[in-house]
C-alpha cells in the first residue's frame, strides 16, 4: 500500500458517501467502518499477478482490435503468463538493478525538510503521504541518528530503527565494520527523506535505482510469454523496455553471426587469427582498430573457443570472410529487420538495434532446433457471458522433425508448424558452442544454477553503455537488459549488471524441471581433433578432444599439416590500408546469389516480433 493514511481517509470517505446515499445500513457502515485497512500480496486468490506492463501491452492490443468497447463489454482477457515465473521475473529485475545501484555509491537523501518535532508531525506525515511508494522502497523521514542508527519515521507513523548493517553499503568497505558515529550524520540529517526497505527482517536505507532494466522470458516452441518486467517500476516510467527499447546488443549478436559462418560451410573447429586490425575510414581521420574487451591478443583460435570466451577480432574476421550483405540477408531468418543493422564489419560487434523481445525471439531458433516462432500474449478472450470469441492457435516448432521421425512438412498457411529458419544441424551446433558460454566462457556464474542443459551469451557494448544475458535451453528462452534510458557507461560487464538476473529468474523458473535441450540431428557427426589446429586426428589419439561436425562439411576439415589459420587480414601487408568501404564492395558480387539462397525467407518472414493475438 503506498499510503496507508490517505488509503483510509479515501475509504471512510466512500463508506460514508454510501451511507448518506442509502446504499448502507448503519450497523453496516459502523463495521465496515471499524474494519482495519489490510493490503494483499502481488498474487491474489483469482490468479492475478503483479504485471502492470504486461497489462498495459493487453489493453493496447484489445483497444485495437475492440475498441472503447473494452471499457464496457466486459471481455475477459487470459494471458500466456506463468503465475510463478512473472513473479521470479518482478524479484529478479529489483534485486539486480538495486544490487548495481547499491555498488554505485549512495547519492543523498531525496529532499530535505529541515528538525522535527511533534509540532511538525502532522505536516511531515502529510509530506509523506505525497511521496508514493517505488516497487516496495517506501519514504521515510529522518528523527534521530544515534549509536545504533539512523532513527526514521514512516507514512503510517511507524517508527524504525536503521541498524549499521542496513547502512554500511554506503560506505566504502574500510569503515564498514567499526564506523565512527560521526560517519552516519555524513550520509543523512534529522529532517531527510529517504528511501527504506525491510530486507530480511532488517530495515535498509536504499534509494530508487537511477539504472533501469527488463526481461522477457517466452517458450521457444510456440512463443508464448511467460514473463515481462519493462522496467524498475511502471508508475515510475511507464516506457517499456521490453519491446520499446532499441539498443545495440553488443556480443549477444555474436551467434547469429556464426550461424550465417555455419550455414556457409564453416565449422565450429576452422581456426582464426586472433590479432589487431586495422581499417582506413573515409572521412574520419583515425582508422578503425577493433579491440578485444581485454586488449589482449591470443592468436590462432578456434570458432568455438572464440565465440565462447566472445573473442571481438575473430568475430570481425569471421563477418569479412562471410561476407557482410550474405550475413545481413541470413539475420532475416532470425526475424531481425535488415534496415536497424549496420552494413559494415561493425555489425561483428553488435552495433545494429534490437529490442528485448526481437533478441528473444532470434535466441528461440536456437532453443527450438531452429524455427522462426512469433511471441504472444494472449491465450484466449471470453465475453460477458462466458463464450470464448478468441483462441490463440500458434505455430509452432517440430519437434519430431529434428531427429527424423518425420519429415519437415512445407510450411504453407494451414500448417500448425512455424517456419523453419536454419537447418536443425545449425541450430544444434550453435546451441553446443552457446553451451560453453556458460561451461568455461563469459557467463561461467550460471554455473551456479547446477544444470548442464544451458546455452547463453553475454553482451556488452562500446563503453559499457548496454549489458546482456540471453539464456535458454528447450523449454524457456530468457533475456535481460540493464542499462540507462540515456545512454551512459554502466561501468560493468554484461556478466555482472545483467547476467546475476538472469541466474535470479531461471533458478526459480526452471526449479523442479526436468533438463532438454535439443535432440541431436541425423546428420551431426563427432570427430576427433586438434586443439590447437582443428584437425582431424584418429579416435583415440593423445590430446585430441571432441568435435561435432555437419556430416556435409566433414571432407572440408583437413586430416594433416596444411594450412590451418584462416587470417582475412595480415596486419603487415599492404592489405593493412583497406577501408571498409573497399571491403565491403569485395562482397557485393556476392549478394546476388546470397538473395536468391534465401529468397523464401523474404517472403515467409514477420520480422517485427511484436506480439500477436
């Protein structure tokens, strides 16, 4: 309840109204009138839950479809939420954008009232009343500081103590244990509104995050939405993030790309070189230097390893080698919208926009053994009387059409089946590499969740500014996002601002579930190979470690000493002075062709990715 007082003052109000009116009885007002206010949790005893920018996205799609009938007919609208989920999603989004503002130093109590005292209490507590409650973080003035804490007083007159435990945060972690007294007056004074919150039987001081966030979690083999979170709290911002928020996805863009490298006959054991690059740019005085995360250079790496450990200078190596208008033509099988993504080897770093649920949907390909399913929301529709007048009717992925048990039918209009994307053996090695993100890769916390049937990536981009974790396995495909609304430095990886969050959902999400992931395909084989080259080696040989193949592709890997590292570019030739625009026009011979392979993709694609009902 975000203000107890007025809460009640509002209800006498009615109760009295009514009475007056003759709706009431007096005995009937005397005891409504002596009930005590009670307040609920965010589940109700109907099913309904916390979910307020999931209810503003159903209400925008009746107005639609129904009009200002929607305020009077009495419609009845079931979503594809799941009661358990929505809520581990509200939790997981504010422990983890309170956990990074938390790491970010306090900034200082929200406004300052001056001494009180008792003359003064009914003035403060009015003040009070009209500071609204944010996600649970209520106001609170400050009384007293004392030895034991800060004193404060709440809107409903209730007094609390603030112990140091629920302080400490605020100060750097040397004076944490045996704080002066004098350091608590540092941070507030008798007079100060702030924000408090009842951790664990412990009351916090706290403050509203100035860093927002979001989460979409969707079943990968229909599309329904499971949960949605647009941001730290909807009457604080109404904008939602989740489907309105366009950001660069940095490296979580990454396995699109090696997936168009797949499609295109390389393999997860072809080997790169990683080291520095350089591009002239017409018009811009400094070239362009790609650079690793750590400025680090490793040298010869494999396609795995690399999108594992999210090596930058493979990826821009890999994009060149591919080709840029072939890979910007595949990404329309993932559902993105060419025009939003950039034209030039740049797109290897993720520099295009995508929102949440466009990010989401793309993952889901993977998930599904590579099916282009579209998110909805909305399960089914009754009228005032009962009768349903809508059925959500999905397409949906074949999962029996993955092991071969029955052949991938032609997707035509009346098929219950999605449109098939990438072939499955694609989506089953993509899946594989995503899975040592997670194993010895960039997202190794998700460890901590004790499953083996995850695949994820990490994002973050140039200077911190978007951070990422997309993650999933057969049955739920999540993304989060943390970052400004503004754009700013985060400061923090994607492994650290948003990947906590996506551990804190899952965990609840998928306790108690049995572990799937995707069947392995006919037509993948194992083979033994090189570590360090990629090369076949024979079964059974020292050092060799294990490689999953297309069965198509196999004659092109090479069984002995040849050349072995694919190097687009020799930082000490004259190629060194290419720009991008001369790379890119080495490409465009290529497009023709390219358009032609995926010609059906135009034609079949939805690549909005808004939900539909």
């Amino acid at each position: 309840m975000v203000n107890p007082i007025a809460a009640k003052q509002r209800r006498d109000h009615v109760l009295a109204r009514m009475l007056e009116l003759g709706y009431l009885s007096q005995p009937v007002y005397q005891t409504a009138i002596q009930t005590p206010m009670q307040t609920h949790p965010d589940i109700s005893s109907n099913g309904m839950i916390k979910a307020p920018y999931v209810a503003e996205m159903v209400r925008d799609m009746m107005y639609k479809s129904f009009g200002n009938d929607i305020y009077t007919k009495g419609y009845n609208v079931y979503t594809t939420l799941n009661t358990v989920q929505q809520l581990a999603a509200n939790q997981a989004l504010r422990t983890a954008l309170l956990a990074y503002d938390h790491r970010h130093a306090y900034r200082g109590p929200e406004r300052r009232s001056g001494p009180v005292n008792s003359k003064k209490l009914v003035s403060i507590l009015n003040e009070l009343h009209r500071v609204s409650s944010v996600n649970g973080l209520q106001a609170a003035i400050v009384t007293a500081i004392t030895e034991q804490g800060i004193s404060a007083l709440l809107a409903d007159n209730q007094s609390i103590i603030i112990p140091w435990a629920g302080i400490a945060w605020t100060f750097p972690e040397s004076h944490q244990l045996n704080p002066p007294s004098k350091m608590l007056a540092s941070r507030v004074k008798i007079g100060d509104i702030i924000r408090v919150q009842n951790k664990n039987h412990t009351w916090q001081l706290t403050q509203i995050p100035k860093i927002q966030g979001a989460l979409i979690a969707m079943n990968p083999q229909n599309g329904a939405i499971t949960a949605l979170v647009g941001g730290f709290d909807y009457n604080l911002s109404k904008f939602n993030r989740v489907i309105q928020a366009e950001r660069q996805p940095g490296s979580g863009f990454k396995p699109f790309i090696y997936a168009a490298a797949l499609a295109k006959g390389y393999t997860l054991a072809n080997v790169f070189n990683d080291a520095p690059l350089v591009f002239d740019i017409p018009g811009r005085d400094e070239p362009w230097r790609p650079q690793n995360d750590n400025h680090i250079f490793n040298g010869p790496t494999r396609l795995r390893v690399a999108l594992a450990r999210s090596v930058n200078l493979v990826s821009v190596r890999l994009l060149q080698a591919v080709g840029v208008p072939y890979v910007l033509t595949y990404m329309k099988r993932f559902g993105f919208i060419p025009k939003k993504l950039p034209s030039n080897l740049s797109l290897a770093l993720g520099t295009g926009e995508v929102t949440p649920m466009e990010l989401a949907r793309a993952y889901a390909v993977f998930a599904n053994g590579g099916f282009r399913i579209t998110p909805y929301l909305i399960d089914h529709i009754t009228d005032e009387q009962g009768q349903t007048i809508y059925q959500a009717e999905p397409k949906i992925a074949c999962e029996d059409c993955l092991t071969g048990k029955i052949n991938l039918p032609n997707i035509k209009d009346n098929s219950p089946y999605a449109p098939q994307a990438i072939p499955a053996d694609i989506a089953f090695l993509a899946t594989s590499a995503l899975q040592d993100v997670i194993r010895y890769g960039t997202g190794t916390q998700a460890l901590s969740l004790g499953r083996h049937d995850l695949s994820g990536k990490t994002g973050t981009t140039s200077d911190y500014v978007d951070t990422w974790f997309t993650g999933f396995n057969s049955d739920l495909v999540a993304t989060v996002w943390v970052g400004f609304d503004q754009p700013s430095s985060v400061l923090e990886y994607g492994a650290k601002a948003a990947l906590p969050m996506w551990i804190n959902f899952m965990r609840v999400a998928l306790l108690g579930k049995p572990e799937k992931t995707m069947p392995q395909p006919p037509d993948i084989v194992t083979e033994s190979i090189d570590p360090v080259t990629g090369y076949l080696l024979p079964q059974g040989t020292s050092g060799s470690i294990m490689e999953y193949f297309r069965q198509d592709n196999l004659s092109k890997v090479p069984e002995e000493a040849e050349l072995g590292v694919i190097d687009t570019i020799d930082d000490t030739s004259e190629s060194q002075d290419q720009t991008l625009e001369q790379i890119e026009d080495q490409t465009t011979d290529q497009t023709k062709v390219e358009n032609s392979v995926d010609s059906s993709v135009d034609s079949s694609v939805d690549s909005s990715g808004e939900p539909l009902f």
